[in-house]
C-alpha cells in the first residue's frame, strides 16, 4: 500500500509540471525583476543620450528647459483641425406640403367611382412613392438653382433622403381605397401637425423619429383605429431628415482653428523627441546644443538600477522561502503574486503619464494600495506587507516629477500609509462590501495625510491642494472598485478560494443549500452540524476552518437525488435498506459523493470544495452491509468469500487536511447522534476510535496530517460536541462529596 501511495505521489508530482518547477519559479522572479527594472528606467537612468544621425530615438527625451517645437505646433494644428466637429445645416423640406400632397391624391383616386378597388390598390403603390420622390426632387432643384447651398451639400442631401427613405407596408395600401372621404377630411389636419411639430426638430437619423409618431397619432383626436394606423404609415412616409453635413462649412471650420493655434512651446521635463522618432539634423543640432549627448554611453547607472531592483526580488524571495505558505512551493500562488505585483506597476504607470503641470497630483488617484489589498485576500497578511513596502518605493519614483532627485516620498508614503491601511481593514473581511468600506478608510486617511503634507509646502496653491485631495478620495474608491471587479478574475483563473467567495457559498439561498433544505432536511442539519465541527477542528490545529465549515455544507449534497435511502431523512417510514440486497444498498450509499460532485459541477462549486465531497469518505468500508453481505452469504451456503474491497469508497482518500477533518467530523456526528443519552466518556471513546480506525486504515496516508494534529482534532470535537449534547448528557451519581452538592455540581456543569 505505501509504495502504491509513494507511486502514486510521484506521478502527481510529475503531472503537476510547472507548478513545482525550480526553473518555472527562478524564471517568474526573473520576470519580477525585469518589471521592475522597466517601470524605473525613465525615471531613475540619467538622461543623457548616446544617439546618431538618422538612427531611431529609443525612449522619449524630455526637454531640461523650454524650447519651440515647429512639428509639435503644425502637430498641434492638425490636432485642432481634427478636434472641429463636423458642421451641420438645417434645411426646410417643407414635409407639410408634402402631406397635403398625398391627401389630395387619395381624395382624387378614392373619389373615381369607375376604378376598381384592386387598380386603386396598384395606383397607390405607384403614386405615392412617386409623389414622395417628385418633393424631394423639385425642392433639391429649386435649391440648386438658387445657390443657397453647394452641390456638395446639395449630394449630400439627395443621398441622406434616399437611404432613410421610408417604406410603406404592403398592407396599408390594400387599405387606402377604403377610405371614406370624410376619413381623409379629419386625417389630415391630424397627420400635418404631427409632422410639422416632428419636423421641427433637428432629425439626422429619420427612423429614431418616426418611432416617436405612434404614440403621437394615439394620443391625437382620431377615433377609428384604421385612421390612426393610416395616419402612422403616412406621417413616417412624410418624415425626411432635416439636419445634413456640410463638408465645405467644417473645412471653413478647421482652417479658422489651425489659424488660432499659438506656436508649441516644450516645457522643461516635456518629451522633446518621441520614442522611435528619426533624429534628423534639426534635432540632433537642438539635442547637442541643450547638452544632451555624450560621446560614449556609460553603462554604470543601468548597472546601478539592476542592482537596486534586484534588492526588490530577493527580498521576495528570501520572504517566500521562509515562508510556510504554499507559496513556497506552489508556482501557480507565486504567479499569481507576480500578476498581482504587475498590474499594481502598471496602473501606477498609466497615472504617471497623466502627470502634466496643470495636474502635477494625479498620481494620488492612483490604485497604488490595489496590490496589497488583493494579496492580503487572496494570499497572505503577512506577504502583503512585504509588497506593500515595494509599492512604496516603487510609487515614490514612478510620480516623481523633479528629475533633479530620484524619490518623490510624499507618494511612497501615501501608498505605504494606504496599503498598510487596507492591510489591517480587509484581513478578516468576509463580505464584498467590505473592501468598499477598506476603500473609503484608505480615502479618509490619505486624504489627511496628503493634506498635511501638502500644507507643510508653502509653494502650493489652494486649487492644487483641493485637486490633490479629491484625486486622494478618489484613488481610494477607485482601489475598492478595482479590487472588487479582480477578484472574481483572479478567484476564477487560479482557483482561489477567498474568504468572501466561501461566506459568498455558505448562503442558506444558495439553489444546492435550499434545495439540500426542502429535500432533505435531516442531510441538511446533519451537514450543519458537521460543519460547526469540523470548523472548530481546523481551526485547532491552523487548518482552514471556513473552508471546513463550507465543504461540510456542501459534503452531502449528493443525497438529495435518492434522500429516502439515508437514515437521517427517514421520518416515519421503514428502512428500504431492510430489504434490499447489501450490494444494491452499498451501490447506493456510495454514489451520492459521486452525485454530489457531479451536481457540485454544474452549479460551478469550486474544486476545493467539491474535493472535499469527494474525499470525506475516502476509500472507508460500509461495514454494516459488509457483515450482513457475509451474513447472507454463509446463511446462503455460498463458498465464494465476500470481498471487504467490493463494499469500501471508491475513493480518492483526503488529500488535504480540510478533506481529511470533515471527514472525520462526518461520521462523528453521525455515529454520536445514533446514542440515546450519550455521555461525556461515551463521546470521547467513540470520537478515539473512529479517529483510531481512519489512521488504522490509512485514510490519512495521502495527506500531511501529524499525530499530534489528530489527537488536536480529537479534543477538540469532544469539546464542540459537550457543548452541543450537553444537555442530554446523564452525569453519574458517585460524584465524589455529599449527595447533596450533586445537582448543584450538575447545574455547574451544564452552565
């Protein structure tokens, strides 16, 4: 059995791969490294260039003092230009006359006795289109030939009209004949207001207008309802857009704004030339003369760099390796750590660029708590410290803005004040809401801290002060709401189960604990009892006790596909187990943890608790139908042996102590719950042997549980279990002093 186990371990161990790679690992510190190295770079190496003419500018070189830019400024021309909206004219199409129109030729066709309904019907769909085609014509000609409008504009319109132009439905024209002339008399002063009060708006998209006709043509004065639905399909026809672009008028417009653009001046510590910009002979002759060159490059401070951030890593890594988190070990934790170190970094990164002299404290919107926030939930207290410091140092060269000195420490400290702020707020937080609390303490303490800080410089003026603290408010709801929408990503890509995703699961309305409720009652208070056990048990010896406590939720859930079948849901009716085969009954019994992953599965439960469901029975036999199969089988005469390995779980055993402590918990409650009147002895020599037995058996053989943490457990269940029996418990009346201290020393006790 043991070298099945250490086989088996071995080919776990190779399965997982990466995950236990020293190469893996080595390589995620070395990506560390480079993230931090790239993200100091423009802000700590000297900024003196080693270029050539006609070479490509590798960074952006920020200017030591004011000097005119000629591209900028034609730049910043076309960037007016493009700024220019687009000029739009309003032009009359005189739609009301287009309606009298229609109505006095349905007058004049509906009024001819001696035509037939069915070439009514086909003059209507041939004049009507053309009555509305015709008015578009003779109106655009009219402005063509009086030179209101260019014949740009003039392309525009015809083209605007024909793709918005509205189509009547086949049907409402098989309903014009029949329309009395003392209809279209009441229809049409109805059908012209409605569309001179639509048409008096400025329309560029026609169909978002004429959704607004049918509640217009309802609320109007016609009764009949085949008037109104006529008049709906004759105002839509009616309606054209109004409001057209007039591309002569916006290049009128952009010509006027780059005539208003003032020359670009590069102010001091703006970006001179752009990263990948040519260096032509311009701009090496400005470079050269602002003393920006050297004649060899000198590699010492990129070398000085490299070390400073490598102090980052190891300081990480010396961390991490003394740790007893999984961490440790596990490389999917230190990737996720690395992420996590990353996208902090970069959100400061993207706050840096927004820095410009109008803004020179935007840097206190930044999320810079963000990471500290997530590892606290995510990994550990203790690992978020740790990074929270580098998030300082990191920060308070990110937002410097005096290149002259390489540290800005009123950014290093706000990030270190807020990140230990959010440290100490969400540790043991298990609701959501609570980092949106955590987000408004860091908001209330930066906003003290960079005020004072801010009033101690007499060079600020008020306006940047109150800039600065409203970016400080800011940056701490923004860090909530960014911690709040990456954690469900991160809960997700990595399988973490954090403290709100497992209170988030303990919910009684979860759909699998209603329906463990309503079906199962008895499954359901066992599984709440298991779970106030193994919760205890846990956290006794250091375990995850709300990861115990939710499993246990969850542990049994398989029961409710055939609930009758376990004894705890058998209210009033007889045991089918009485008469069933012991090998049905087993088969049975065994399935519901299979069940219950499976339904676990595709109510996407995360694995760690399925795991649990899975393995709290671990490969156990069910020695009930085990003696009565053998029972049977020798009062049958059978010489064929019954097998103890037919009649066990199929498995796997626990593979964590979680798994392992419900486990136990499980069939402690059940087994304590089957004594009438149990007793404090009763109760700790029943809770020894079924821990005895499980050890016997080797059901903690593939998990890292000690003898001393199982003897933890043990105490620490008979304890839970005297506080939930204990009054049912028959004390003895031998208690040592006169018999007449003895209900007392009862009453002592239970209390």
């Amino acid at each position: 059995m043991k070298n099945q186990v250490s086989i088996q371990g071995k080919f776990q161990y190779r399965l997982a791969g990466w995950k236990y790679s020293a190469l893996v690992r080595f390589l995620l510190f070395l990506l560390l490294t480079a993230v931090f190295y790239s993200a100091l770079t423009s802000k700590i190496i000297p900024q003196t260039y080693d270029i050539q003419k006609g070479s490509l500018a590798e960074k952006d070189i920020l200017a030591p003092r004011a000097i005119e830019n000629a591209v900028a400024t034609e730049q910043s021309k076309e960037d007016a230009a493009q700024r220019v909206q687009p000029v739009y004219k309003i032009v009359s199409l005189k739609n009301d006359t287009l309606v009298e129109t229609i109505f006095e030729k349905l007058q004049q066709i509906n009024a001819d006795a001696e035509v037939t309904l069915g070439d009514k019907v086909n003059i209507f769909k041939t004049v009507i289109p053309n009555i509305v085609q015709d008015h578009t014509d003779k109106l655009l000609k009219s402005y063509s030939g009086s030179g209101q409008y260019n014949e740009a504009m003039l392309e525009e319109m015809r083209k605007k009209i024909a793709e918005q132009q509205y189509r009547i439905p086949e049907e409402t024209y098989y309903k014009m004949p029949r329309l009395l002339k003392e209809d279209l008399t009441v229809m049409e002063p109805v059908a012209k207001d409605i569309v001179n009060r639509l048409m008096n708006d400025q329309i560029i998209d026609a169909q978002a207008v004429r959704a607004k006709v049918a509640e217009l043509v309802n609320s109007s004065t016609l009764t009949k309802s085949s008037s109104r639905e006529m008049v709906q399909e004759l105002v839509r026809a009616a309606i054209t857009p109004n409001k057209f672009f007039d591309q002569k008028g916006t290049d009128e417009a952009k010509g006027h704004a780059r005539d208003n653009v003032k020359p670009v001046i590069i102010n001091k510590n703006e970006v001179l030339v752009k990263k990948g910009e040519t260096i032509t002979e311009e701009l090496y002759a400005r470079l050269n003369a602002l003393e920006m060159l050297k004649d060899e490059s000198s590699n010492l401070p990129k070398i000085g760099l490299l070390l400073f951030v490598s102090m980052f890593s190891l300081a990480i890594y010396m961390f991490v390796r003394q740790s007893a988190l999984p961490i440790k070990s596990n490389n999917t934790q230190l990737l996720m750590l690395v992420l996590i170190l990353l996208i902090t970094i970069f959100g400061m990164k993207i706050f840096a660029l927004a820095q410009n002299l109008d803004y020179p404290h935007i840097g206190f919107l930044a999320p810079s708590a963000m990471g500290a926030m997530l590892i606290t939930i995510l990994l550990d207290t203790s690992i978020s410290f740790i990074a929270a410091v580098v998030f300082a140092v990191m920060s308070s060269v990110i937002f410097n803005t005096d290149h002259l000195q390489p540290f800005d420490f009123r950014y290093g400290l706000l990030t270190l004040a807020a990140s230990f702020a959010a440290i100490f707020s969400i540790q043991r937080a298990s609701q959501r809401s609570s980092i949106l609390k955590a987000g408004m303490i860091i908001a209330l303490l930066g906003m003290v801290l960079v005020g004072s800080l801010l009033l101690l410089d007499d060079h600020e003026t008020k306006r940047s002060i109150l800039f600065a603290l409203a970016f400080t408010v800011g940056g701490g709801l923004l860090t909530a709401v960014i911690v709040i929408g990456l954690l469900p990503f991160f809960e997700a890509a990595f399988g973490i189960l954090s403290p709100l995703k497992l209170v988030e699961l303990s919910n009684p309305n979860h759909p699998l604990l209603r329906k463990l409720l309503t079906e199962t009652p008895g499954t359901y208070h066992h599984s709440i009892m298991v779970g106030n056990l193994s919760e205890a048990a846990a956290e006794a010896i250091g375990a995850n006790g709300l990861l115990c406590r939710v499993g246990a939720y969850y542990h049994d859930i398989g029961k409710t596909k055939r609930p009758i079948y376990f004894i705890e849901n058998q209210s009033n009716i007889e045991n089918p187990h009485d008469k069933m085969d012991p090998n049905l009954s087993k088969s049975i019994i065994v399935a519901h943890a299979r069940d219950g992953v499976e339904m676990q599965k595709e109510h996407h439960i995360p694995k760690q608790i399925r795991d649990i469901a899975e393995q709290h029975h671990g490969t156990t036999l069910l020695q009930f139908f085990y003696h009565k199969a053998k029972k049977m089988a020798e009062a049958e005469g059978q010489t064929k042996p019954v097998e103890e390995a037919d009649f066990r779980y199929p498995g796997p055993k626990a593979q964590s102590k979680e798994a392992a402590i419900v486990g136990i918990a499980d069939c402690v409650e059940a087994a304590v719950r089957s004594l009438r009147n149990p007793t404090l002895e009763q109760i700790d020599s029943m809770v020894r042997k079924i821990v005895k037995n499980r050890l016997d058996d080797g059901q903690f053989n593939e998990c890292d549980l000690t003898i001393k943490e199982l003897d933890q457990i043990a105490k620490t269940l008979n304890e839970t279990l005297l506080g939930i029996f204990h009054s049912r418990i028959e004390y003895p009346n031998d208690l040592p002093g006169q018999a007449g201290n003895n209900e007392a020393g009862k009453k002592e006790l239970k209390a």
